[in-house]
C-alpha cells in the first residue's frame, strides 16, 4: 500500500487559499510563494491545530503519535503514545484537547 503524502490536507488548504487570494486584494499567500516539502516520516496525518502562540499540532494516527511544528520550524513528538489521537483542537484555557479512539477518550 502507497504511503498517503504527508500534510496532503495543508496542501489542499494551500491550495484553496492561493485561488481565494487571487480575487482578494490582500492575498494570504504571498505571490511566488514556492511549496516545500518540510517532513516526511509520518503515515497518515490528520488533526491539525495551533495553540496561540501559533505553534501548530497534528496527529500521526497509525503510529501513536501528535507531532508539534514549533514557530521556529522544530519538529518535535509532543507526546507518544496518544491514545491514537485525531482530531484535535486548544480550549480557552489553552489545553490541547484531543479525539483518541484507542479507548474512546478525550
């Protein structure tokens, strides 16, 4: 079985957001923006979201894992194993919350 590409959902997002910018004044993707590929160890990445300092979190559901992608662009495990976290997102008190089907958890 082909490995997924990693972050393929950032891409798509990327992606939307280059279209949405170009009927937009003020692009949120700057033009000549190039896509590099910045990681690639992960199985299937799914969850993302960022706390507010804009670090960004994501899961690597098949192997256990959430992954930190730091603002200074360290990528880091921020804990393992997760439960076979998903989904995930900070609440107001800033406390990452996730989604983990290992044992139906939050």
């Amino acid at each position: 079985m082909k490995k997924i590409v990693p972050l393929l959902a950032v891409l798509g997002l990327a992606a939307q957001l280059a279209a949405q910018s170009a009927n937009d004044s003020s692009p949120v993707i700057a033009r000549g923006a190039k896509l590099a590929k910045l990681a690639g160890e992960f199985k299937f990445t799914e969850g993302p979201t960022c706390d507010k300092d804009g670090n960004v979190f994501f899961t690597d559901q098949p192997n256990n894992r959430i992954m930190k992608w730091s603002v200074d662009g360290k990528l880091s495990t921020f804990r393992q194993p997760a439960g076979r976290a998903n989904g995930m997102y900070f609440d107001a008190k800033g406390n990452l919350i996730a989604c983990a089907d290992e044992k139906t958890e939050l």
